[in-house]
C-alpha cells in the first residue's frame, strides 16, 4: 500500500545565533546588510542553521524538508533584494493582503529582471545535510506584487509577468542544480481570486516554464499568517477559505504538479478535495500559530477523513504553513506527531 508522504512549507525556527531574524519577530526590518558571501563567520552561522533545520525535520520523519529559510528575514523581501529594478531606500506605507496588513514595503521603480542566481547556493549547502529531497521555495508573482508599493508599470499584469519571468530564471537554475522539488507560494490567491483566475495561475505556470518534468512543481495557498501565537482572534486576518473552492478546478488543470492549502487552523470541507482529480495534494494538519501539540491519533483521523475524498497516492501531510513563528521543541514535536500518523494509517 502507498505510503502518506510528508513536507514542510518553508520557514522553520532559527536559533539565536543566526543574525537576521523573521519579520513576524520584531517590528518590520527594512535594513539589511547582503554581505554573506563575504562573511566567513556569517556564512558559517547560516550554514550550521541550515544543518540544524535539515537535521531537525530529518529526524522528526519528514519525507521532504525544507532549508528553513534560514536566510530570510521575509520570504518576499529576500527574493526582492536579488532583482533589478526595486528600490529598498524608497519605502512606502500601503495597505496589503486586502487591508489585513500596513507596512512599509519596497518601490518598484524600473522594470523587474533577474540580476543573478543566489537560490541554488542556498539550495546546495542544505542538500549537503541529507540524503533526502530539500525543498526550496519562492514567492509568487501576485503575492510579491501584493507587497511592493509600484511606481513604474501600473499595470498588475505586466508587473506580474515580469515578476514571473525573473521568478523563472531563478528557478530554472535550481532546477539545474539538482533541486527536485520548487514551491512558488501564493497566498494572495485565497485573497484575490478573480485576479488569481484572470492571471495570476497564468503567471505561475510562467514561474515553471521550460522546468524539467521530473522536478515537483507545488503551489502553495495558505489564507494568511497570523499576527501572534495563540490568538483567538486571527481570522479576522485571514483570507476566507471558500476561495480554495473558487481556484480548485483552475488550478487542477495547471501546469502544477501539487497544491499546499491549509486545514489544521479552520478544518476544510473534504468535498474540496474531490475537486483535484489530477494533482497532488498537501494538507495543512498541524497549526502553525497554536502552542498546543496535535496528537498523533487526531492527525491520523483527519488523514483518513481526507481518504476518502482523495486517492492516497496523491494525498500528502504537512503543516498549514511554515513553522518560523514556534519555538524549536514545538514545531518538531509537531512533525514528529505528523510523521507518526501518516504512517499509522492503514
């Protein structure tokens, strides 16, 4: 019998030593020093993080870890910084994620192109660590324009099909360098859907193109992370779920070969899987703003649940989103939990 495989989304705790740490810790950063590469003693507290994140997801059961984004200070940001045309010393207060969010972002100010690889570095010291697939991901077009105050095109779908070009030059070359496995996020769909459906899945499957067809191409679509841990009140913040139904049979036919959506923080209606009759999908199971640890039982009946609505071949079991705002000994003894039960399924 096929065996339920498991991943994890993107970020992953960062231990005190690494330097630059995650937007949701602190007020918004909008400094940074890119100096790793000449570094020698940052370069070694990454590299060791990164080691510790592998390892960490490694031994918790996880099929298909992630690097932990042990770089990032924002998952949007640090991409950003590696394309031509964005300006970090012209900041704009707006208005993001439908009114969720006001920050200070980054101005585009001249057209978006790729100005050199960085990925299939970071790709290549975290599958150093493991014998297992690293995952590396990459923030999507419409969710980067979503986070960019845009002083140049004025036009969302020229910005997004720039936006997936320079996205398509980074990741092919992951794809050159061994990566098998490249997620795009974008959870601005479950925002924006008519514009999702209008382009923004036209603009993803660009993000793939000319992708070998071995390499797993996934899409991830959470509803939006939350402010803090343990919030009662974080739906206020987050995307109605309804969307995942609106995106479904679109994003079944696209050139993707997995979706990522969330179910631990709002459980989903299963029905929704049954709406996927080609693509792989990975379910969110353990929640990634709660302290409390799911148990291995509850897990495993949620997975059976989803079985029969979805062959098991094409089911996958992860967390909602990435795992960056828990300590380190909650977000593995989730993975642990998660781990145990999609093996525990009959």
């Amino acid at each position: 019998m096929t065996r339920v495989l498991t991943t994890t989304i993107g970020s992953f705790p960062k231990p005190d030593y690494v330097p630059v740490r995650d937007w949701f810790q602190k007020q918004y950063v909008t400094t940074f020093d890119a100096f790793y590469f000449d570094n020698r003693d940052l370069e070694t507290r990454f590299a060791l993080a990164t080691q510790a994140s592998v390892t960490a997801q490694v031994n918790a059961g996880i099929d298909v870890p992630t690097d932990g984004e042990m770089r990032r200070e924002h998952y949007i940001f640090y991409h950003l910084r590696h394309l031509s045309g964005v300006d970090f010393g012209n900041l704009r207060l707006r208005e993001i994620r439908t009114g969720a969010w006001e920050r200070e972002v980054p101005t585009i100010i001249d057209r978006i192109r790729s100005n050199g690889n960085f990925l299939p570095y970071d790709y290549q010291i975290a599958q150093s660590y493991s014998v297992r697939p690293i995952k590396i991901t990459v923030p999507g077009p419409m969710t980067i324009a979503d986070t960019v105050a845009d002083e140049h095109y004025g036009d969302p779908r020229r910005l997004g099909r720039d936006l997936a070009d320079a996205l398509n030059v980074e990741i092919r070359a992951l794809a050159e360098a061994g990566c098998g496995h490249i997620q795009v996020d974008e959870p601005v769909f479950a925002r924006k859907t008519q514009e999702a459906l209008a382009f923004g899945i036209e603009d993803l499957e660009r993000c793939f193109a000319g992708v070998p067809a071995h390499v797993r191409r996934t899409v991830h679509l959470c509803c939006g992370y939350p402010r803090h841990l343990d919030q009662p009140d974080e739906d206020v913040y987050k995307a109605d779920p309804a969307a995942y139904f609106e995106l479904a049979e679109a994003l079944d036919q696209a050139a993707v070969d997995a979706i990522s959506i969330e179910d631990a923080h709002r459980p989903s209606d299963f029905r929704l899987l049954e709406l996927f009759e080609q693509s792989t999908v990975i379910l969110g199971l353990v929640a990634i703003a709660k302290t409390r640890v799911e148990s291995v039982e509850e897990i495993r009946t949620r997975l059976h649940e989803a079985l029969s609505h979805i062959d098991r071949e094409r089911l996958v079991a992860g967390p909602d989103c990435g795992l960056g705002m828990l300590d380190l000994a909650t977000a593995t003894s989730k993975l642990a939990n998660l781990s145990a039960a999609a093996k525990a399924l009959d």
